[in-house]
C-alpha cells in the first residue's frame, strides 16, 4: 500500500473510535457528509536486489500464457515480443525464467494458468541460491493450495501461414509430491521460406583456366517444406522443509520430410547462361532429455543445490544438389550426441546481509558423426569444461553488492587435432534503492565465449558448383565485456521509468571468411578469428496506466551504436522504437503493438542486415477457465521478406533477401480452456516442451 495512507490508517480508526465515544446525542448535531477516504494497493515497488509486479484481475484472466501475461505487465525492466513470443531484458540480453524459484523453459510457460499468478519478480544477480547463479531472472509466484489437480487444454491455428500447434498439460498434487505430464504436437507446412541472392566471385584459377569473375544471381520459384515435432515430458517433485527433489524426463521427435527447393540460376561475366538448380534436404532428430535439481537445507543457515542434466540425441541429414552442365553433390550426415553438466552449489547465509556461495560446473559434450556422399568420413567431438568460483552477496534496507569470481578451464578435442584453454569469469553489481520506488544499478561482466562444435568442424564439404564450405579446429574463444547503469523509477501505480545504458564488447570475433582456395579453385567458406564487436545501447522505457488501469501505453525509444573492426569493418548507428497500447473493457481487451526497422552488423559474421518492421493488433476474452485470443500480425504485408542481408570480402560479394513465414501477414486464433479437481488445487511450476539436442553437423 502506499506508505502514507498505511500510516494514517490506525489513526484515522483511532480517532474515528474516540469521537463516537464522545459525541453528543444525534438530535443536538445536524448530519454531515464526511470525505471518502481511498488506499490504493501497491501494485509495484523496488529495493535493492528485486523488484516486485503485482498483476491485475484484468490481466490475469486475458491473459493465454505466462509470456502474454508479461507482455500486458509492461515490466519496465524486460521487452517482450508478441510475434515471436522471445523475451529479453530491455537492454537486449538473455532472461532465465523460474517458477516459484524452480527453473523452466519457455515451453514450460505455456502450461502456467495466469489466473493463478500472485505476484512477479524481477532480479540482477539474485543472491537465492535456488537461482544457481544465474544473472537475470524473471520468477512467478504462484498461488499454493494443499492438494489436488488441474488440467490446461491448448490449441492454435495460423491463416495465412499454415501452422498448427496444441498441446495437453496435467498436474497433480499429493502431499509433499507434485506430478507433472506434458504432451504436444506442432506441425508446419512452408510454401514461402528460403533466398533471393545475388553473388560476385573473384577467382584466381576457376577449373584450371585461370582467373575469372562471375556474377551468379539465384532466384527461388518454388519451395515445400514440412516440420513436425512431439513433445512428451514427465516431472516429479519433492518438496519438504529440509529438501526439495526435481527429476523430470522428456522426448523430442522432430523430422522435416524431403524439403524440395527450386531455383532459377543466372551466370554472367567469365560463366553466362540461365540454369535450374533443385535442392532436397531431409532432416530426422531423437533427442531424450533428465534434468535433476536437489536442493537440501543444512544446519547452520546452510544450503547445498546440486543440478544435473544428460541429453542424448540421434540427428540426421540427408541433402542433394542438383545444378547446371550435370553437376551434382550429395552431402549425408548422422550423428550421436551426448551431453551432461553437473553444478553444485554451496551457499552460507552469513548474517541478514551477507551471504557466500562456492559453486563448480562440469560439462561434457561428446558428438560423433560419419559423413557420408561425396565427402566420406566419420568425426567426433569432445568439449570437456570445468569451472569453479565464489560469490559473495551483500543486501540492507538501500545497498545491495554482487561480487562473483571464477574460473574456467576447457580442453576441445577434434578428431586428432585438441587444444585447452582456461579463462576467468568475473561478475560485479551495485544496487542502491533509496525508497520503494527507486533503484540505481551498475554492473560489469567478463567471460570468454567457445566456438560451437559446428564452427570447428576440419570437414570440407561442396555445396554448389562454385562454393565450398569447412570449419575450423583452431578458433580461438571471444573474450566478452559488458557494462549496464540503470535507473528506474516507480512513483506509482500509474507510472514507470526507467532509463538504461548498455555497453558490450566481443574480442577476436568469429567469422566467415572467403578465399578462391576451395576445390578446382572455387570459392572457400570457412570460419575465423578476425576484428572486434562492439555495441553501445541508451534506452528509455516508459510506461503509463490510465482510467484506472483500463489504458496502458508503453514507449521504449533506444539509441544503438555499434562497431565492427577487422575484415568487415563497419559503423552503424540507429534510433529504433516499440511501442504498444492496451485497453481493457470488462472480459474483453484490445492491444496493439509495433517495433520500427533496424540497420545492424552481425555479432559473429562479416554480415550486415536490415530487418522489416513487426506489428501486430491483437484481441481477446476470458471467463470460466475459457481464454481465447484472435492475432493479425504483419496484416499490410502481402511479401515475405523478413531481412536483407549484404557482405563485401575481398573475394566475395553478397547480396540477399531472405524469406519467412513469420514477415508475412497472418492470423492467429488461441483458444485455451483450464479445468481443476480435487478439494485444494496448487498450481505450481508447470512442464512442457523439451528441446531437440545440439548438432555438431556442419552447416
């Protein structure tokens, strides 16, 4: 509640009490008509280490899933999009969603029923130990009950874009234990994904007959791709005063059956003529996946969190190219994969405001693959990392300190070729909240981040009559700098602001590089370390309730400058905008969203995009467990392109509109209906989707 109503309260009572104690008889005093006294619920508020969101009835019974709750919320500290469903903090990095302080994947959230939904968190490097570590976290509160069950029924269509997706979602509470079980189906039919490029080649000595300059421009009249995936997932979880028990199993089947693409080639230069290229790809993947977290409460304000994972994958790949003059390549793959970590952590609350936690990480990824086709041979991969550390957390009633140390030590093993590095890894963070709605944060980050499998692949594999592609077993890790101030302010209900600064630098980039070197002289794609990335963000995020909490606005006006040294050097600046508008009316709600066009260099590549713009309006009703939502998204596009992207290389020039279902203008229908059972329903952290595993397949 508002502070100064909550003190006036008890003496508002107070005196209201003593004066019926003494007033005269009512027929010596004429009525009068006293001012209505109003103390409005705190709905959001700050401190040092969390910030807290209480969301409305309105928003909870609109709501489909725990990211359309967070997108109507307007936390000022996340951005959400509704057209692809991501969710990030609003200076662009990575978020790690918990329910009730157990962690969940984005699949996961789609079971959770909003209605139950008491409050939300948001934390920068939360000194929970049931948080593992992580740097930024989202964390539902729920409503718990003693025992029983509910059941969450999904289902969607897309017009325009063919897709289909509907899962069934059970939990199950029995004393200490909460079972969960999960089952989904998503189908796709793609009729318009794929590339329109145009390329300039420089070679040196093209099929011995020495140098040549070919332009080669790549039109796609035809493509047909469809994507099947099932989910299955199982959990159980044990919960009591001196531990908490997780284990939860899942399967992911996914397949793309054969994928036919058609082009229409067009030479010109040293090579003219028009010819017809198809391409077939077929795609298969198993992957079975444990999580485990043990959590137990030890005596002396002690606490020791063990996680645990293993996922083991079957992928496969089946590709052909058909091309001019006859050529033709086959490029087949099938792999194993396995993959584990384990990272116990020990945490000690000192006192009230100081805290220590040691912790360590074992991961071990282990990918064997056999090439098959016009490249034959088998290659494996091993990644064995280690790494241990200190945090040490401070928190008072205004100051909050974060201070994490550690260290990293890596060995890569690539078929005969190994290489080990060891690297520190440092996280610091300043809070100072002087009220409940205020909060200035610093903080700065350094890691190094390893080139994935794929990357470093020492396979050469053809890909058309001009162009090869290989990886690169001798890449070097990227050192990474991150520097963040934030400034938020919550004066009420009505209002948030809050202002954010973001600097990140990425050393010895990862990249594609070309060269005339490939086979009878054609053109070579392989991976390399070369130049620097940085990127400078200053955003604004503002956020306003209105009538009561009916209209919500939100404008997010953000500044980027960013920089690319080395071989494909670059400066782009730009001022992107979202913004949205909500109205709530009764059972009903109406939003409407837009995020302007962006101009950005890669991160990791030679590559300079251009990306359209998004919107989306949106509408929905919500009653008696019933939730159903109609999307227009992207409605006044009638094209596919979703960016443009442009390379210049010495060798090699590029130029490419790429295409995907999701530019195109579509229309949604969600419909979700949730029933419960049993006399005391608990709606906890509930389970979906498990992921298909890591390839190490060259791409």
């Amino acid at each position: 509640m508002k502070r100064s109503a909550t003190a006036l309260l008890p003496i508002l009572v107070a005196l209201h009490i003593s004066a019926q104690n003494n007033v005269p008889p009512t027929d010596s005093v004429g009525a009068r008509e006293l001012d209505e006294v109003v103390v409005e619920a705190d709905m959001q508020h700050t401190s040092a280490k969390v910030t807290t969101y209480i969301p409305g009835p309105a928003q909870k019974r609109l709501a489909g899933d725990a990211i359309s709750l967070l997108g109507m919320m307007n936390i000022s500290q996340l951005s959400v999009n509704p057209v692809n469903g991501s969710l990030k903090t609003a200076a662009g990095q990575p978020l790690t969603v918990f329910i009730d302080c157990v962690e969940a994947s984005s699949e996961d959230l789609t079971g959770l029923d909003p209605r139950e939904v008491k409050r939300v968190e948001y934390y920068d490097s939360p000194s929970d130990p049931r948080f593992i570590g992580k740097r930024h976290v989202v964390n539902f509160i729920m409503q718990h009950y003693l025992w029983g069950g509910y059941t969450k029924i999904d289902a969607a269509q897309s017009l325009g874009v063919t897709a289909t997706t509907a899962a069934l979602y059970s939990k199950m509470k029995y004393k200490a234990m909460n079972f969960d079980i999960y089952a989904g189906e998503k189908y796709d039919i793609v009729r318009h994904a794929g590339n329109e490029s145009t390329e300039a080649m420089r070679f040196t000595d093209l099929y011995g007959n020495g140098p040549a300059d070919i332009t080669r421009s790549i039109s796609q009249s035809a493509a047909n791709t469809d994507n099947r995936t099932t989910d299955l997932s199982l959990r159980a979880i044990y919960s009591s005063g001196k531990m908490q028990i997780n284990n939860r199993i899942g399967l992911n089947l996914s397949a793309t059956p054969e994928c036919e693409t058609t082009n229409t080639v067009n030479y010109q230069g040293d090579i003219n003529g028009a010819s017809t290229a198809r391409a077939y790809n077929q795609t298969d993947n198993t992957t079975l996946r444990y999580r485990g977290q043990y959590l137990f409460y030890l005596p002396d304000n002690m606490s020791l969190n063990i996680g645990a994972q293993a996922k083991y994958g079957r992928n496969g790949v089946d590709s052909r190219y058909i091309g001019s003059n006859g050529f033709s390549t086959a490029n087949n793959a099938r792999e194993k994969s396995f993959f584990a970590t384990l990272n116990p952590n020990l945490n000690w609350q000192i006192s009230d405001s100081h805290s220590l936690t040691l912790y360590g990480v074992g991961m071990w990824r282990d990918n064997r693959i056999d090439y098959s086709g016009d490249s034959d041979s088998r290659q494996t991969y091993r990644i064995d990392g280690y790494m241990g550390g200190a945090t040490y957390d401070f928190e008072s009633d205004n100051w909050g300190a974060h201070l994490n140390a550690a260290w990293t030590w890596q060995t890569n093993t690539i078929s005969d070729y190994r290489r080990q590095s060891s690297y520190p890894k440092i996280d610091a963070e300043l809070t100072y909240s002087p009220s409940a709605n205020t909060q200035l944060l610093a903080s700065y980050g350094y890691y190094e981040s390893f080139p994935e499998a794929s990357a470093t692949s020492p396979v050469r594999l053809r890909q058309d009559e001009l162009l090869s592609y290989t990886g690169n077993p001798a890449l070097r890790n990227s050192p990474t700098h991150e520097i963040a101030l934030q400034s938020m302010w919550l004066p009420s209900n009505k209002w948030q602001l809050t202002l954010t600064a973001f600097h990140y630098r990425i050393s010895h980039r990862r990249v594609s590089e070309y060269s005339p070197d490939g086979p009878d002289g054609t053109m070579l794609r392989y991976y390399t370390n070369n130049g620097n990335y940085q990127n400078t963000m200053i955003g604004l995020n503002a956020t306003s309730r209105l009538f009561g909490g009916k209209l919500v606005t939100r404008a997010n006006p953000q500044l980027w400058l960013r920089e690319t040294t080395g071989a494909f050097a670059m400066t782009r600046n730009e001022l992107t905008c979202t913004a949205q508008l909500t109205y709530y009316f009764g059972r009903f709600y109406a939003m409407g969203w837009y995020m302007t066009p962006s101009h950005y260099p890669a991160e990791n590549s030679g590559i300079e995009t251009r990306s359209a713009c998004q919107y989306q309006i949106r509408a929905g009703w919500g009653a008696c467990g019933w939730n159903v939502n109609i999307s227009a998204s992207n409605f006044l596009r009638s094209n596919w392109r979703s960016t443009h992207e442009s390379l210049h290389s010495r060798s090699y020039d590029m130029s490419r509109n790429i295409y995907t279902p999701g530019a195109h203008r579509q229309i949604t229908i969600t419909a979700t209906y949730t029933f419960g059972y049993g006399k005391k329903l608990e709606h906890n952290n509930e389970l979906s989707s498990e992921a298909s595993s890591a390839s190490a397949i060259l791409k």
